[in-house]
C-alpha cells in the first residue's frame, strides 16, 4: 500500500522525471508499474512520455486500464499514439471509450484529400530533448525505423523544438543531451495547410522530411519527399477525371444548370429567414407608424449585430478548419465570444447612444437603442460561436449553411429587441 502511494504521489507531482525513467523499461514493466494509478495521472504519464514508447505502453494496457486512461488524454494526442497501433488494436481501444470520445479522438485522425495532413505519417520516430545521446542511439537501434535519416526532437510537452541528423547523433559525445547538440531553425506545416504550401517548402528547403505540427507547435507527424511525389502523380490523374466533368465542386466555368442546382436551394431558404425578420417588423408596425425615428435606426442595431455576429462566426469557423477546436468546447467558445461581444456592446452603444442623443435630442430613444445594441450584440457574438460548432456536431457542413442561420438570428434579435423595447418604453419616446 505504502509502495501504491509513493507511486501516485511520484507520477503525480514529478511526471517529466517519472516519463524518464518508464522509457528505460519494456511496455509491459511500465504497465505494471501504472495498473494502479489514475486514469488522469496515466494519461499525464503518456503525454510527457516520447511517442513511440507512449504509444507502446498504450497498445499494451489491459481493458480496464485503457477505459480509464484513454478519455484523459487531449484528442489530438490519443489520436497520434493509436496512429502508432495496428489497425485492428486501434479500433480496439475505440471502442471501450464512449461514442462522444470515439468521434472527437477519430476528427483528429482524417484530413481532407486536399490538405498536407493526408500525407503526413504519424508514425514519425522522435525523442525528448533531455535524452542523452547515449539513450538516443539506444532507442533508434531498438525502435527506429530503417529508413531513418534524420530524427526531430520534441520537449516534454510534444512541441517540436529541433532536429539532428543520424549523422550527427552517432558522431556526438555519448554524454551530450540532445538539446545541445540538436539544429532549432526547423521548418515546419500546420496539417490542414494546401498541398501547394509543401510542395514549395520542399522545393525553396531541399529537404527530405517536414513536420507537421498544430497552433500550439505539437509535433503530429512527418511528411517525406517521396510521399510528395507520389501524391503528385495521384493529382495528375484526378485532373484528367476533372477535365471531363467529374468533380462535384463548382468552378467559375461550370454548366449553368450544376450551379443553379448548388445555389437555388440556399436562396429559398434565405427567402424563407427574409420572410421571417419581416413578419417581426410588422409585428411592430404600429410603433414604427407613431416613431418614424425608429425606422431610420433599425439598419444601424441589425449592422452592428450583423457583424458582431460575423466576426464571432469567421473566428469559430478558423477553428474548426484548423482543428483548434472542437465541438464538445462549446460552452467555452460561447462564453468567450458572449464576453467578447459584451464589451464591444457596451463601447459602440456609448457612441451610439450620444450619436443618437445629439441627432433626436431624446434620451428615451438614446437608451432604447444602447440597451438594444448591447442585447442584439452579445446574442449575436454568441450564435456565431455556437451554430457552427452545433452543425459540425450535427455532421453539417458549417460554411455552407452558417452564414444564412446566423443572419436570421441577427436581424430577427436586433429587430425585436429595438423594436420591442420601443414599444415596451414608449412613454419615453414622446
């Protein structure tokens, strides 16, 4: 018991010197070792722990034990260590973790045909920078590939921070650590980047290998020259399917009736929004006969929701191209840009309110407006955060249809929280 405790405590409060000593152990002593420890305090273990032996570690985990570590670990990083795993062990672990885990771990796992991470193997064989070049050479020889050239070197949070040849590594001083003797000035690609980006890296660098690394610098894996080359030829013949016509995607030039089958649909369903943020004017139509003042401001509350919505929607929306995000962050994306939006609100309602004061000379309709801007603003910045995450939830494309749900919610909002609030206070408009 007393043995249990030492550990836990060990695991928990020095994790990047217990990862240095699990890597001197074989996959099974290590798993003995952490049967008893937490799931988190695994999953923290792993994520300090060099790839390949993390990933090891996790491929030989009994049942239990992975049901309790695998859900700990961030996405993106339990995404890179099953990429390690023969498929059949992969799908395996998938399926003891529960279906919401399953589908965020496997959005990490597939990148468009059109971006450079369907290229990259992450299975790439890199070490921490506080190895030894003794204990580097000891685990290329045992678990390198043998195609290995170059190796990159990560910290012990899986940020690359350097690269060093298996020249240079097996001509340095056994002493050394690889954060000396490693090269900084690494050049690297985020995964959801064109192809065209690689394919000039390559030619510009001469290089034989390139990282591929997320916003925060993590290493996910490698892209080599010959999987460039490969992937060229692939392209080529694609282009020869597309000259006659086979590509779903609209071009400048496509058949008139292709493009209106694309693009009719959304304009009905545009019709219908419009529709809908009329009915809610002319609900109000009384107030706005008695206050024609209000008709003349309506444009200025729906603008500025409109964009406050826009910014929110095209920040959210980055995210999720570039997997920063993902929607089971929610809540924290829709408080961010709720508190975003609040203080943008509250500033434009100033200048407005004082705009509106000096032009009528009401203070009625100077509050009746700042207190509408703030509402119309904040629910804005928060349906541009929310609606895309919620139809990527719901397996929608989100650039398609985003945009169009997020006006009406803008004009709809902005309309009846001015309009409403008018009519509620229209004592103080007289």
């Amino acid at each position: 018991m007393m043995s249990h405790v030492l550990h836990e405590a060990f695991f928990t409060d020095y994790p990047a010197e217990a990862a240095r000593t699990l890597e001197t152990f074989t996959a099974d002593e290590s798993v003995a070792l952490l049967r008893e420890t937490s799931g988190r305090n695994a999953a923290n273990l792993l994520s300090h722990l060099s790839p390949a032996v993390a990933a090891e570690i996790l491929g030989a985990m009994p049942e239990e034990m992975s049901r309790r570590t695998l859900p700990e670990l961030t996405p993106n990083l339990a995404a890179g260590l099953l990429q390690r795993l023969e498929e059949d062990r992969r799908a395996e672990l998938l399926r003891q973790v529960p279906g919401r885990t399953a589908e965020e771990i496997t959005a990490f796992m597939v990148y468009p045909a059109e971006c450079v991470g369907s290229l990259m193997d992450p299975r790439a064989f890199v070490l921490p920078e506080d190895l030894s070049v003794e204990a580097a050479i000891g685990q290329v020889r045992t678990r390198a590939p043998r195609d290995l050239y170059e190796l990159y070197v990560i910290d012990r949070d899986q940020r690359l921070v350097g690269l060093i040849s298996l020249r240079d590594l097996l001509l340095t001083d056994l002493d050394e650590r690889l954060e000396s003797v490693m090269r900084r000035d690494v050049s690297s690609i985020h995964p959801m980047e064109n192809r065209e980006e690689i394919v000039q890296l390559f030619a510009e660098r001469k290089l034989l290998t390139i990282p591929v690394v997320d916003l925060d610098n993590r290493l996910l894996g490698v892209i080599r020259n010959r999987d460039i080359f490969q992937a060229g030829q692939e392209d080529a013949t694609a282009d020869l399917q597309t000259m006659v016509g086979a590509s779903r995607d609209e071009r400048a030039l496509s058949p008139v009736w292709f493009s209106v089958r694309k693009r009719l649909p959304w304009l009905e369903v545009n019709l219908v929004t419009a529709f809908l943020a009329a009915f809610v004017v002319g609900l109000f139509e009384d107030t706005i006969a008695r206050y024609t003042a209000l008709a003349v401001l309506l444009p200025v509350v729906a603008g500025q929701s409109g964009n406050t919505g826009a910014q929110s929607l095209a920040v959210v929306m980055r995210g999720l191209a570039l997997r920063d995000i993902r929607p089971a962050q929610w809540f924290r994306v829709g408080v961010k840009e709720f508190n975003v939006a609040f203080i943008n609100a509250v500033a434009v309602a100033l200048t407005t309110g004082a705009a509106v004061y000096w032009w009528s000379g009401s203070q009625g309709l100077a509050l009746v407006i700042m207190t509408s801007m703030i509402a119309s603003m904040c629910i804005a910045g928060l349906a541009g955060a929310v609606i895309p995450v919620t139809l990527q939830a719901m397996k929608q494309d989100p650039a398609q249809s985003s945009s169009i749900v997020l006006t009406t919610v803008t004009d709809v909002t902005g309309f009846f929280s001015f309009l409403g609030l008018a009519t509620a206070f229209s004592n103080l408009l007289e």
